[in-house]
C-alpha cells in the first residue's frame, strides 16, 4: 500500500515528521509501521510539546522512590509502606461518550497504579463542564458522575474526594480527569524496565477487539463539528474483568516470577511494548496470531493499534509461566504468552510466520520529536475594576448569590453517587479539604486532596501555577497532614499556539517555584493539550492531586464544628483581595484583575504553625480559606456541623465586602477551646504568625454583629438546592 | 462461633465484613465461589459487590453459581444465612428470600448513611438491639428498591419478618425517609424460619468509630451470643 499524504494526515503526523520517520527507518514504512509511529509520536505519548518544560520540575526528594517516566509516582510513608499514585486526564473521550469515557478513565488510572504492585485504597476525581445553561452540560454531568461511580463502585475502590466546576469555557470540551492511589510495601514495587532476553512476553487481562482504535491520535487533536463521529475510537470499560485482572497481578506479584509489567493503556499493545523494551535497552518480538481477540479477522495493525481495556503486559522470569497461568485461570482471564524479549533493540512483529512489521525501539521512544515551541508571556492587563460599586452590595444577598451557584453548592448530588466506603478505611469523606484514608490494619492514615483555579491561572498563570499547589498543600495541612508530594495533569489548549504555549511554560514556573519552596515533588503526571474546538481554547487548567500523611492517626481532623462557645482563630493575613474573585462572579458576572498573591514563606510559616497546633491536639476544627474568602469558609463550618458562629465586628478592615469575600491566601480558620488560647497564642508568637480572633461559636445563627444574622439550617437549604433542581 | 464468607469475583467487601467479624471474635473462613464444599459454619455470610459483574440483573448469575447449592443446603438445615447488599440480591435469585431489588427509584447509586429502623429484635441477628431503635448505617446501592407481591408482603408483616425499615433520625417512617423506593420502606426481610437475613444497609461498615459509628457492632454480637 503506498503511504500517500493523506493518510499521513490521518495518522496526525506532519509531513515533516514523516520525512524523519523515513530517515530514521532508511526506507517508508508500511502502513502497520506507520500506524505505530502514529501512536507514539502523538503528543499524548511522546510529550513532545511539553517535554523541556516539564524536565524542571521538582521530582525529588527523601520521600521520592520512584518520580515520572514509570507508570504513577512512588513516595515513602515510612514502615516499609509506599504510596503509588498518578492522575490522568480522559477529556476528549467524555465528551464524545461521558459515561464510557469518564469509566475508562477511572480504569486507566487505576491498572497505572496496580500495575506496580500496589493495592489501590482511593480514588480522585476532578471534573470541569461548560456553563449549565448549556445545552450539552446536563447529559455531561450526568454521564461522567455516573461513569466514574459505574467504574470504582463496582471494582470495589472508594471514591473518596474531587472538585465538580463549571465554567463556560469547556463548553465544547470538558474536562474529567481521574487519580487513583495504592498502597505497597516499600520492597515490593515493580517496574516497566525489561530484563534479560529470550524472556516470555505475556498478554493478560481482557481480550482485544477494535474499541479505541487510535485513541491516543484522537486525544492529540482539536476537536471539531464531526467530533462525534468519533465515538467508534472511545474504549469501553468492564470494571468486573478489571477486578479480576487486579486480584490477579496482586497474586502473582507476592513471589518473584515478574521481571517487568506494563499496562495497555494509551496505544495498547504498542506502547507497552515499546516501553518496556525501550527502558531496558533490549529488543521485543511479537506473534501477533496469538493475541487474543474478541472479534473476528484482526489485522496486525488493529491489534497493535487497539485501546481494548483490561490488559497487561508482562516479562516473566524463565519458567514461572504456569505458575502464572494458573492464576489467571484462576480468575478466568486469558494468558498467552505472545513472545519474547531480543537483543536485536526492534519491535518486530509477526503474523502467522511472517514478517509484517520491524521498527528499531528507539526510532519510536527515545528518538520521538521534541519540540521547543514558542510561547509568550502573558501581558498582565490593568483592572477596571468599579470597587465603589460593588461596596455598596447587599452583604447577606450576595452571600446568598455565591452559596447558592452552581460552583459553590454542595456537591452531595455527585458524591452520593460514589462508594466513598468500600474497603472499610475511609477516615473522613469527601466535603472537607482533604479526604483521609487508613493504611489497612495500621495506626496511620493518607491525606488526599486535588484542587485546579482555571480563572486564576488564565488571568495570570504563574501566579495560578504557584496558587494551585500552595492551596493544595494547605488543604492537607488543614486535616492534619504532613504534605509530602504531588502528581499533576496540566489540562491546556493548542500547544501550537504561542499564547497557550505560554500559558503551559508559565503555569509549569509557578508550579515549580511552588513546589521547590515547599518541598512537595511532583512524582508522576500528565499532559493533556489540544483542549478545545475550532480554535476556541480552554482555559488552561492544571490540576494538582496533593499525598499526604498522617502519622498518628489518634483524632483525624477536619472543618467541622466541635463545640458551643469556643473560639474561632483567623491566621494569616488579610488585605481583601477581591479582584477574581467568585464573589465577583457570581454577583456581577465580572471575572477581572490579578489572582491573589502567594507569599511563600508565609504559606508555609502560616501551614507549619497550624500542622503544629493539630499534632498537638489544640485545634478541634480546621478550614482553609479559598475560593469565596473568609465568609464561605465560616458557613461551610457551620453548615456541615450543628453550630453557628457570632462574630464580632472587625475592627481594622477597609470594607465588609472586600474583608469577607475577598481570597488572600494561606489563611486558615482554627477552632479552639477557650481553655487553650494561651497556649495556641503562646506556638503562633513564638513563629511570628499573624492571627485575629475572629469570634465564637454559637447555637444555630451565623452572625456578623452588624451585617448579618442567618439560621444555619437556612443557608444549608440555600446551599443544597442547586444539584437537586438542575 | 464459626462464619464463612463467601467470595464471588466480583465481591469487594469480602475483606470489610472479615475484617468485622473477626473484630467481634468469629473464627472466619473465606470459601471461594467455585469450591463445592462449606467448611463447618454456624454463620454464612454473603457480601456485597458485583459478583459477576452483574451486567445481567444483580446477582442472577450467582445465583446460579457452584457453591449455591451448598448455601442452599446448609440453608435448610438451619445455618444462620447473612446477605449484605449484593448478598441480599443473591439470596433473592437462589430463591432462599422471596421479592426481589429492582432499581433504586431515581435510578442513582446511592451512597450514604441512612436511618433504619429495628422492626424485630426477637431474632437471633437482632437480639442486642431494642425494638424500634434506630440506627444509622451506610448503604451503598443500585439496586436497593425492595419489591414483593402482595401476599408475601402481607405475610412479612403477619409473620413480624421484616427486620429493618428506613426512616428518619426521629423513626419516621416515610416516602421523604425512603432513599431508594422500597416497599414500606423495607431495608431488610428474613425468611420464615428466620434463619436467613437479607438486608441492604451494611453493618459491617458500621463497628469502628474511627471510620463512622458502631451501631453495626450489636447485629454481630447477637449472632455471636445467640
């Protein structure tokens, strides 16, 4: 078959990349060949576009054993246990097919995490929809809450914490992106590097069929009007076979028979494949006739070129291959061994004895494009912000306008629908800053949390880059964590154009000063680029999924009220930041001005002191301040306990509005008791740490002496009402 | 006191309900679902999950599964039988409960923790609880939406054969209490003989105050001081 120029474009390969390929090959390639050039050259495998940014980020740390390049990031929670985690973006699927799309993107993320030998304990989720007037955001919203609690509620992982957004900019491209954590001992990881050759090449899990069939092209375009002929190339997900296929690896992982396993993720066979074989520098051959396969007449490009979900790969040691079998048998899940591992370094495939395809490893891995795109920096625009005319707002209304949008209602219409229990360890659920979950059978605990600011980071994305982790950071500390380490899916537009490749290299600099300043690695990750259609670009929207730890699990802590008559600390400074704020938003549609200001050392002075006062049991309840300010911090730890809160009026503030709605950061809210004050005073004096007091708390009212005085069961209803009649 | 709990492939709180009654001293066994015999047991318990899968309706295929004719054995000659979630949906396919879990009314998973009502504390799995006390247990569902024919129905309440209903935090029993749509708010039956309990809401969940509360630890020490 002649390789024309058209279907190179199919392929999403450039001309010029295809002269390279050609180069590289000393002869064209035939159409299998070029189909896998396709799947590994595509942006969502190769990184090309993003690579040199990405290689500044922060990736170790005495707490890292594994950081990127494997399949999820490994840290060290001390007594020989690790934590395994990974996010992962399946945007471009969920639009096309919510419910298989977002399910998919749950199993993908989780066969990342068990492929290295750890048992997942929890699930994240951070989901981005258009505007809810929207046509489409309904359906969406439906389909993927549904999707991502069809996969984890049936595999039996709770779904323990996420963030559900709107904003009209995903209008035409929303945003689903899944994080999955595991636990393993520290001596039992196990990697994708391939050792030794002649070693047996083994095909596990579900069988292949032509789902997905290049999935991965797909998630590296921008989407257009006949996006949803794309559905045929959306995988479908068996979170049973997934489970069965769990139980399995985790069986055959307790001796030594694996010397390597790889799932089938993005481009199946083929990345897995190339992978393995790439990072151990050796050669892989493959006998295509012995894949199995759910449907009839396969061709050596289908197969390789499938996304089927529920697969493995795996290099076993010499004559561990029944020992294998058995297992999976066991299960009831196809084993095969489908080749082996060569010192040739290609990829050379077979069918049915013959030789259809053969590719050096490295042409595809470490001699895939890298692309040093241009980018500018963002020009910070000048506010024209009226700051007269919004003092002169209705405290109470507007308060009421933030509690009752779509962003800021509570979220148990989504969660609901989630198995946040299963597996019996789930300390606190989701609704507070962090999730917490018991390691199994242990005195310690996780704190997990994922947080993005889209608004922020378009506005200005250095400063959102840097917001992002410091909020992350913050909303473990608020549960009592130390914050050890992050992994990131950078959710962004078309990198081939230079405002959006400066808002990927600025959001990535504010990231990495973040992170370096408050020693939290980033250990695994994602890239998701071309989010948009017909030019119309997202906002970028990194999303940082935050691992911390608790040590001793004795009180867990969350923004709960505890008591009557105790007292309500504010640390940390407030100016009253108003500009980007939601109660702009949501009051004037205004969405203006710079994002607050990160303040490093303050950050991590004002986080450390908190962390000190909770280890040290003086705290009963903790809130971070974020996204609406000072005022939905208090209602939310009033609205989620059975206590209220009078404050008295403030005295040194410019104006009520500006003080209460507006989102300085590293603020946090500590309740503690009266009895204590000394001694809280006496831990934040001692580390220069500025505080208020704000007030006490109370029976049933929320009151601000002189501007408002609500029953609490009445802003809970205005709270919940927005899911339930949309 | 001997307890096996069955494992289907697709249960996952096989480990939950081990981890329970171990705490509340039963010597437990896992039985896998292909093995063809039962060790000796005072207390089966079938678990929640997907069994297999359950893409077909929930639980018809383990229903039909190998060790179900043991259960169903051990069943009828007066073993206490235990059905938490999916268990409660396979005890309805095998036939050992009668009435069936169609779809929760507004056709969500549901997860949460709900209030239920002991209705018959005059059993072996509800002795340590008083009558009418109210308990607060999570449920985590699909199909949860308890429905019968008429005569059955009647005969669980001549019978006293209902063991849980759902209601309110104060015990009221009604369609805003009702999180799924079952029949007179139903969360739980036994069998005439009341050896069998299915119900939907899972104790088991529900016996470490770290986690949640402990108002499932008193259905594991009736059984275990039956």
């Amino acid at each position: 078959m002649q390789i024309t120029k058209k279907i190179i474009e199919k392929h999403g390969l450039s001309l010029e990349e295809f002269k390279n390929i050609k180069k590289l090959m000393k002869r064209d390639p035939n159409l299998l060949e070029l189909g896998i050039f396709s799947a590994m050259w595509n942006e969502h495998c190769s990184y090309k576009s993003s690579r040199i940014h990405l290689k500044k980020l922060p990736t170790k740390g005495k707490q890292v054993i594994q950081g990127p390049g494997e399949n999820a990031g490994v840290i060290d929670i001390g007594d020989n246990d690790a934590i395994v985690f990974k996010i992962e973006s399946h945007n471009h699927p969920s639009y096309i097919e919510p419910y298989q799309g977002a399910a998919t993107g749950v199993g993908g993320i989780l066969r990342d995490v068990f492929t290295m030998g750890a048992r997942p304990i929890a699930l994240l989720n951070s989901i981005h929809f258009g505007s809810p007037s929207h046509p489409k955001t309904k359906s969406l919203l439906n389909g993927v809450v549904s999707g991502i609690g069809g996969y984890g509620n049936c595999i039996g992982i709770p779904t323990v914490a996420g963030e559900t957004k709107f904003n009209e900019t995903y209008n035409e491209n929303i945003l689903v992106n899944a994080m999955a954590v595991g636990h393993a001992k520290k001596d039992k990881i196990f990697y994708s590097r391939a050792k030794g050759i002649n070693k047996s090449v083994v095909y596990v899990g579900s069988k292949t069929g032509r789902d997905g069939i290049h999935g991965a092209s797909m998630a590296s375009a921008e989407f257009d009007e006949n996006s949803e002929d794309k559905k045929p190339t959306v995988q479908v997900g068996d979170p049973f076979t997934e489970k069965l296929l769990l139980e399995a690896c985790l069986e055959l992982m307790k001796d030594d028979s694996i010397i390597a396993i790889q799932d089938m993720g993005a481009a199946g066979l083929t990345s897995s494949s190339v992978e393995m074989a790439s990072k151990g520098s050796l050669g892989i051959e493959l006998d295509l006739e012995k894949v199995p396969c759910r449907e009839e007449n396969m061709t050596p490009y289908e197969m390789m070129l499938s996304e089927s979900q529920e697969r493995m790969l795996i290099i076993l040691e010499d004559g561990k291959e029944e020992h294998a079998r058995k297992i999976f048998n066991k299960w009831d899940l196809d084993f095969v061994v489908i080749g082996k591992t060569t010192n040739t370094r290609n990829l050379t495939l077979n069918f049915h004895s013959k030789l259809v395809g053969e590719i050096q490893i490295d042409a595809l891995a470490t001699k895939a494009p890298v692309y040093k795109r241009k980018w500018v920096r963002k020009k910070i625009k000048k506010s024209k912000l009226d700051i007269k005319k919004i003092r002169n707002v209705n405290f109470e209304e507007a308060l009421i306008k933030v509690l009752s949008s779509p962003n800021h209602s509570n979220k148990s219409w989504v969660t609901n629908q989630y198995d946040q229990m299963v597996m019996g360890d789930t300390v606190q659920r989701s609704g507070s800053d962090a999730a917490i979950v018991r390691i199994h059978n242990k005195d310690k605990a996780i704190a997990v949390t994922v947080d993005s600011s889209a608004n922020y980071c378009k506005s200005q994305p250095k400063a959102g880059g840097k917001q992002i982790v410091c909020e992350n950071w913050r909303n473990l500390i608020s549960v009592g964590a130390k914050p050890l380490a992050i992994t990131n899916c950078l959710n962004f537009g078309n990198p081939e154009n230079e405002e959006i490749m400066g808002e990927f290299a600025e959001c990535l600099e504010g990231i990495k000063e973040a992170c370096e300043f408050l020693n939290y690695p980033v250990v695994s990750g994602n890239v998701s680029f071309y989010n948009g259609t017909n030019k119309k670009n997202i906002f970028p929207t990194p999303v940082i999924g935050g691992v911390g730890i608790i040590n001793k699990l004795s009180s867990p802590i969350n923004h709960k009220l505890k008591k009557d008559k105790s007292l309500l600390l504010l640390i940390g400074k407030t100016f009253g930041h108003i500009e980007q704020s939601c109660f702009l938003k949501e009051n004037f549609s205004i969405i203006e001005g710079s994002p607050p200001e990160i303040n490093f050392f303050n950050e991590k002075n004002n986080g450390e002191a908190v962390l000190n006062l909770i280890t040290q049991g003086l705290a009963n309840s903790v809130h971070d301040v974020s996204n609406g300010g000072l005022i939905v911090a208090l209602c939310e730890m009033a609205m989620s306990s059975n206590y209220g809160i009078k404050i008295e009026k403030p005295k040194k503030i410019r104006n009520p509005i500006e003080y209460f709605f507006g989102e300085d950061q590293g603020r946090y809210i500590v309740e503690i008791n009266k009895d204590n004050l000394m001694k809280v005073e006496k831990v934040l004096q001692k580390n220069d740490i500025y505080y208020e007091l704000l007030g006490i708390t109370q029976k049933k009212y929320l009151e601000i002496e002189g501007l408002m005085k609500s029953n609490i069961n009445d802003l809970f209803k205005i709270n919940s009402q927005w899911y339930n009649q949309y | 006191m001997n307890s096996s709990v069955i494992v289907f492939p697709g249960s996952n709180c096989d480990r939950d309900i081990a981890v329970a009654l171990e705490k509340m001293q039963f010597k437990n066994k896992m039985v896998w679902h292909k093995d063809t015999t039962l060790p000796k047991s005072d207390l089966i318990v079938i678990p929640g999950g997907f069994s297999y899968g359950d893409y077909l309706r929930s639980g018809a295929i383990a229903g039909k599964s190998l060790i179900v004719n043991e259960i169903i054995k051990a069943a009828n000659s007066g073993c206490l039988i235990l059905g938490i979630c999916n268990g409660f949906q396979i005890l309805t396919e095998t036939g050992l409960l009668k009435g069936t879990l169609l779809r929760n009314k507004n056709l969500k998973f549901i997860n949460k923790d709900v209030n239920i009502k002991v209705i018959n504390n005059k059993t072996k799995f509800t002795s340590k609880y008083n009558l009418n006390q109210i308990l607060k247990i999570n449920v985590a569902h699909n199909e949860g939406n308890y429905f019968t024919k008429e005569s059955h129905l009647e005969e669980l309440n001549k019978e006293n054969l209902i063991a849980f209903k759902y209601c309110d935090e104060k015990g009221v029993v009604n369609d805003l209490s009702n999180p799924n749509g079952a029949l007179e708010n139903i969360a739980g039956i036994f069998n005439a003989k009341k050896n069998i309990l299915g119900m939907m809401p899972h104790p088991e969940r529900m016996v470490d105050e770290m986690i949640s509360n402990t108002d499932g630890v008193n259905l594991f020490s009736s059984l275990i001081n039956k």
